[in-house]
C-alpha cells in the first residue's frame, strides 16, 4: 500500500521549567530530563518521576499544584529512513494539550493551542535520512489562559475564578465539583508520521436514506492529487466504485434487506463491516469502518397534558425512552483509562440497561474507540460541544477561528459513527446567562457564546453533517422568551433538589419533558473509600473526605449526612456510613426514574449524573473510579429495565398516616405490542408472614405506561413500621418486574437484624438466603477485581438470590451487610 503509518511513540522524555524561562530548544540543556510515557500527559509522567502522588493520597492535588504554572518540555528523537524521502510526508499530532510549539531538528514547524484539534503538518523534505529531533514546548495552561483572559479585557463568571474560557482545553481539568484541580499538558493521543507518493484517503462521509429494509446512498471520498485513481467500497458482500475526480470520488451505493442497528435494549446493534480503498495501479489507500443502519428523529410536538412540547428520540420509526447517564472523562490523563476504562463503564453502562450517554460539555470530544464501543454496545450518543457553565468570547477573531476549526474536524470526526444521535451546543450556558448571571446584566448586555452555539455551530452541522439533528444547549428551551430549563419546552437539569438537600418526594412534584441532568453524591464503593487517605482519615467529616467532595459548598459531606438522613438512622462509623450514602443516593434516584417513567409520553428520558468518575472521590457517579458499581448503579438497572412496576409514595411533612399511606401505581414498558396481565401487592411482615394479596389488572397498547391509580397500602396505621409492600407484575407473555417498598421510611421501620447467609454455588456464583426482610444487603469482597452481578438489594424474608462475580472468589472472603437497627 502507497500509505504508510508511522508510530512515534518512543523514546521520549520531559523535564520541566519557569514560565517562559525556555525559549526554544537551544535552552533545555541546563534541564533534567527524565522518561515519559506518550501518549501520555505530565500528571502521569511526574507521577512516574515520584514528583505527584497517587490519586488516594489526602494531599494529590496540592502535590500537582506546584507544576500548574510551569511549562513542560518533551523530546524525542527517531530515523526519517526511508520515509524521509516519500512525496508528501506529514508529521501528525491527534491530540496536544494545549498551547504548544513544535520544532522538528530545532526549527519550529508550527504552534497550537486547541486541544480539540487533531493537527498534521507537512513535513515533506524537512525529515533527515538519519536521525531527527523532536521537541515540544507546552506553556503553561493556567498562565496561557490568564494571558487571554487580560487581553480580551473581560472576565467571565466561573468555579473558583477560573480563566478556562478562554483557552481550548477541557473545563473540568481547571476543577470541578467532582473533579481535581488537574490542568495537565502533554501529548494524550498518537502522533504519527503519515507518508504517501501518490495519493491518500483523506475523509469520508456516508449518507443513506432507508426504505423499510431497502437503503441507498453515497459515500463521498476525499482523495486530495487522486484523479485517475478509483474509490471503492466494499459492504455487504456488494462492491461499488466511483472514479476520483477534483480529489472527490461520489459513490452511489444500494442494498436490499439489510439489519438494521437497534440501539440497546431495543435489538441488535447489527453492525457491517465496510472497507473503502483507493487504487490506481495498486492500492494507493484504505480505510476500515463498521457501519449500522438505522434512522434517528427528535420529535418536538405537544404533550399530551398540555402543558408544553414533547422531546422524544424516535429510533427506526418507534418512540424510546432514553434510559441512561452522562459521561465525564474517565481520568485527569485520559490515556491512563484508555482501554480498560472506556470499555469497563461502557460494558456496565449496557449490562445496565442504558441506552444514551450524553458527552459533557466540560470535558473532551471523546477518541474514536469511545463511539466504536458505543456503536457495538447500542448506546445512543448525545456529544456536546466543548463548552460548559460559562461564556465565551466569541467576538474575539482568532478564538472564533479557532473554534470554528474545532467543530469542523470534530463534526467530520465523528459522522460515520452509528451510535451518534445529536450534536448540542453547550452545557449549561444559555441557563447561566438567562438565570445565573442576571445580576451582571450592566457588565454583559449580551451573551457570549451565542455566535458559537445559535450560529456558527448549527450552521456547520447543516453544512458538513445535515442528517443530524441540532440542539443549540443543554437545557435548552428553543423559545428565547422562556427559560432555557424550563422543564415544558425541552430538556431540564433538575438539581433544585439536590442543590437545596430537599428531601426525595420533592421529584413527586416535577413533570419534565426530557431530563438530561440530575443526581445526588454518594461516597464511591466502599472498597474504593478504603483506599483514600490513611486509616486516621475515615470519618466522612474528616479533611481529607470534606475536602474530596468538591460541591460548591462549605457544608461538604454535612450534605451527604442530611441525604442519609432522609431514609436511614445515621452512623458515625466509617464503613456503615460509606454503605448508607450508597444506599440513599439509589433510593433518591429509584424515586426520580420511576416517577419520571410513569409519566411517559411526556416524559421521554432521563439522562443521570452521572455514570463515571476521573478519580477516587466523592461525586454523583454510579461507577466509581476504579469500576466498580455503586448502589445507584444497581438500582438504576432495575429501574431502567424495559418493563417496571412501580408506586411513587406519597409523603407529608408530619408523616400523617393518611398522606403516607397512598402512593400511585403504574407499569411502564417498553416493548411493542398489546400486553395484558396483572400486578400482585403482597403485604408481608419483615418476619415472614403474608398479611394480605391484592390484584390489579393490567392491559397496555404498545409501549409506554399506564396508570392504575392512586393505592392505599392496606392498614397503614397500625403495619407502617413493620410490613413491606411487594409489588409484582406479571404478563400473560411470561414478562414478570417486582418492587419492594418499606411501608415507611427504613430509618423508621422495626427492622431488626436478619440472618444472612452466603453459599457457594459454584466458583463464580453464590447464593444469599436471609431468615427475615433484609434492606439493602451488600456484598463486599476486599479486591476491587470481584464484580457482583447484583448488589444492594432487597431480600424477602426466605428469599435465595444467586450472584454472579466476574471471577472466582471464596464465599468466606465475602462481608455481607444489611440495613437493621437491631
């Protein structure tokens, strides 16, 4: 093949210096150089160096902070060879974080300052034969955004005063309130040396319309200097070819009776193998991609209580319900998490009964493998733009240029993946300029930012990816007279809740039509917990877990304290008090999700925040930083399987019997189809014995939820504090959901201590028994590589649940824990 690749990824070192005390390579000799790891960054190379320490030490980000302000210099050398005397030769950069200068054998080839950029640069007759030097110069990004900052002449509102705005790099690496104060520099994806004599597959675009099963199209290749060169493609089993003409090759293609790609839960997400190559007496170039079929619409119409308009992803012609999380990056150095985090939280996320990720504003435009897993996984893509919970000086010329140039490689990037749903705008800034930042009105008449995300940003959607649909933010409203999280016209951030510690039956009161954020914090698995700090440190009061949870508040883990509170008796110990900050930040969210699904089709999604973590911290993840699934993961699972019956309780201020004791009943599903059948409430003392079996019949026309009313749980007064409600819901096509409900809060009820019992069934299989109602019973193995199926469950009194771990582990090695006060 004319093409070649070639990976320049060893032999480098780093060192370090003062701002602006290197100017060029001339004046590294003085430094001490030591070995780094590209693709890579400085947190993890000073990290090697013993320079930072470990994540779990109480003083991490202290340790990093001297290096913010100082620039970095990396180094490599390598052979031009025969590569050296190709026609076009290009030296490729697929990410720098951030303001860097390049010189290649002490000139300077080039600067860059956008880390969302992949850059190539024409390097044709400047590599030698022999051996070439590399050197990158990244500037300070902290000292770089504050130069930005002075010279646009305005400051913007941020976290902790922050300059992150006005640079191109990612918001959460300036902290944020699940984050560390990271700003890392370094060289975090490939850089390559690409060659060719004649010509290369320079971009592709594939766009089809499909017919029932039938779908035709056209796949348009770039091949710059290719004419007289064929494009082919090769999918299906079926070749098509077009000549290069202009340095364009269109390709009409056609194909009857394909499988489509179902998003997860839905089917398969089938997906072809496609090969396109360019060939002119011989292969001159070619590129691999797996493609799926499929149609995606937004649907805006009005809801069905009138109160506003509808936001409904339509896969393939159905109306889904958006089951699922937003995604954060998965570390300060995301190559540190590259693969095993990536595929770790997305193999969970669809073990999990997700659906949709939302790519946060705040972080990166993920790398390729995150949207091919996604494709293989059936998890639908929501990508945010690269801005978050601020403006932007968008009347600045070069940032405009800038941006602009980040979309469009961006956008072209990542069109041909299956998986990706919508392009959005921001996070959270036409909120913040609408509700946040009204006072400063008289310093920011207008918003900054608009001319990105109203202009520029939609315009070249339409342009480079029109068969996407855009959304200007996130919330959003589309009407600029109403709120942009207004809950009725588009999609909310519901965090009233959490912000002001309001107690879980406060989401009885919302009617969103698409939630793309809300969560409460919990601690991470207490196995993660274990390894933060020193054993001094365990206390949730304690400095260093205060000062591991990074919310805007000086409350810190008090807030977690009034969230347990809310459902369970609080403990001062250590290990019990990591368990029950799970177990509340599930219970708040069951409440929300199965509210929220019991209102559909008003309601057509909810997006949690969030699935993962960069760190081993205190935030509002479901899977901690070292993957392990927190209680909310488990809950979620449940409540985010196709088919649910649930009764959202009602609750008074005075805990009055005859508010507590009504709650309204519904089942939702979704799968297509008439289905009938019946939901069985069985009233069982925590001891055992079945007090009383009620039934409800049940019929639902496709999917979506049905409503059997408002429940009065049988004699509440006298069984609040020592029944449970088990709700079971069985169709007639054998489809069977269950839930159980304490009669009254569990910090309230008469739950005394059962008896459980933990039996190996199998090398990689267990079973737990309990003697009486056990409250969310935790299985606890001391290495973090033993993954539970299940965990945090409810066990009826009798009860055996089998247990999956994802490898072989004693029965004995195994803590069981279940909420009791006795």
């Amino acid at each position: 093949m004319d093409v070649t690749e070639i990976p320049l990824h060893s032999g480098w070192e780093f060192a370090f210096a003062a701002h602006s005390a290197i100017a060029g390579p001339a004046d590294v000799a003085h430094l001490t150089f030591r070995p780094a790891t590209v693709p890579g960054t400085n947190l993890t190379d000073l990290q090697a160096a013993g320079l930072v320490e470990e994540s779990t030490s109480a003083t991490y980000e202290d340790s990093f902070a001297p290096y913010k302000s100082m620039d970095f210099v990396y180094r490599t050398e390598f052979e031009g060879g025969a590569t050296a005397a190709r026609r076009h030769v290009f030296l490729c950069f697929d990410g720098l974080d951030t303001v860097c200068e390049i010189y290649l054998n002490g000139e300077r080839l080039a600067e860059t300052e956008n880390c969302h950029i992949g850059y190539r640069f024409d390097v044709t007759g400047k590599l030698r034969a022999g051996t070439n030097s590399l050197v990158l110069l990244f500037r300070s990004p902290v000292i770089e955004a504050e130069k930005r900052q002075r010279r646009f002449g305005k400051k913007f509102p941020a976290h902790l005063d922050s300059n992150f705005m006005f640079l191109r790099k990612p918001a959460y690496s300036f902290f944020w309130d699940w984050g560390p104060e990271l700003p890392v520099s370094g060289i975090f994806r490939p850089v390559y040396l690409r060659a060719f004599d004649r010509a290369e597959i320079a971009d592709f675009h594939m766009r089809y319309q499909l017919s029932g099963r039938s779908v035709a199209g056209t796949v348009t290749v770039e091949a710059p200097g290719g004419e007289g060169a064929f494009a082919q493609v090769s999918l299906a089993g079926a070749r098509f070819s077009a000549p290069v003409v202009d340095g364009r090759a269109r390709i009409p293609f056609a194909l009857d009776e394909v499988t489509l790609w179902y998003a997860n839960g839905e089917g398969e997400p089938f997906l072809y193998d496609m090969r396109i190559t360019l060939e002119g007496n011989g292969l001159l170039d070619e590129r691999r991609h797996r493609i799926g079929f499929r149609t995606i619409e937004v649907v805006r119409d009005k809801r069905r209580d009138g109160r506003g308009t509808r936001f409904v992803f339509k896969v393939n012609g159905k109306e889904i319900f958006c089951r699922g999380y937003n995604w954060i990056p998965v570390d300060n150095s995301v190559p540190r998490g590259n693969p095993q985090l990536y595929e770790g939280n997305l193999d969970l996320a669809r073990a999990g009964n997700v659906n949709m990720l939302r790519i946060w504003g705040g972080g990166y435009y993920e790398e390729d493998a995150f949207y091919r897993i996604c494709d293989e996984r059936g998890i639908l893509v929501w990508q945010d733009g690269a801005f978050a919970c601020s403006m932007y000086p968008d009347t600045d010329p070069e940032f405009i240029r800038s941006v602009e140039a980040e979309l469009t490689y961006n956008i072209k990037r990542l069109r041909n993946f299956t998986s990706l749903a919508l392009w959005c705008g921001e996070n959270e800034c036409h909120w913040g300029y609408d509700s946040w930042w009204v006072g400063l009105r008289q310093e920011f008449p207008r918003f900054f930012g608009t001319e990105i995300y109203d202009r520029l940003f939609p315009s070249l959607v339409a342009e480079l990816d029109p068969d996407r649909f855009y959304w200007n933010g996130s919330p959003y409203s589309e009407d600029p007279n109403v709120s942009a999280n207004d809950p009725f016209q588009g999609n909310s951030h519901f965090w009233d809740l959490h912000g002001q510690c309001q107690d879980f039956s406060g989401y009885l009161h919302s009617a969103p039509s698409f939630v793309s954020e809300t969560g409460i914090q919990s601690l991470p698995d207490l196995r993660t917990a274990l390894t933060i700090g020193e054993e001094e440190d365990r206390h949730l009061q304690s400095f260093v877990f205060d000062t591991r949870n990074h919310f805007e508040s000086p409350a810190k883990n008090d807030r977690l304290l009034k969230f347990t509170g809310a459902l369970f008796r609080v403990t001062g110990e250590f290990e019990p008090a990591v368990i029950l900050s799970n177990l509340a930040h599930a219970e708040y969210l069951k409440y929300a999700v199965e509210h929220w699904r019991s209102q559909v089709p008003d309601c057509a999604g909810v997006l949690i925040w969030q699935l993962n973590d960069c760190w081993p911290a205190i935030s509002w993840s479901a899977v901690d930083y070292n993957l392990i699934p927190k209680a909310c993961y488990y809950y979620l699972r449940r409540a985010f399987q196709p088919d649910i019956v649930g009764c959202t309780q009602q609750y008074s201020i005075d805990y009055s019997p005859d508010v507590n004791s009504r709650g309204h009943l519904f089942v939702a599903s979704e799968r297509d189809g008439f289905k009938a059948g019946e939901v069985e409430l069985r009233v069982v003392r925590v001891d055992g014995e079945v007090l009383e079996t009620r039934r409800f019949p049940v019929r639902l026309e496709g999917r979506g939820a049905v409503s059997l009313g408002e429940v009065v749980l049988p004699e509440y007064r006298a069984r609040r504090f020592d029944c449970v409600a088990e709700f079971t819901l069985r169709w007639e096509d054998g489809v069977t959901a269950r839930n159980v409900y304490t009669y009254s809060r569990p910090k309230h009820m008469r739950l005394a201590r059962p008896t459980l019992e933990v039996m190996q069934i199998g090398a990689d299989r267990l079973a737990i028994r309990t003697d009486r109602f056990a409250k969310g019973v935790y299985l606890f193995h001391p290495e973090r590589e033993v993954v539970f199926s299940d965990n945090y469950f409810d066990l009826m009194p009798g009860e055996e649940r089998v247990v999956h771990m994802t490898r072989p582990a004693a029965a004995s090695d195994i803590r069981v824990y279940a909420y009791h006060h006795g």
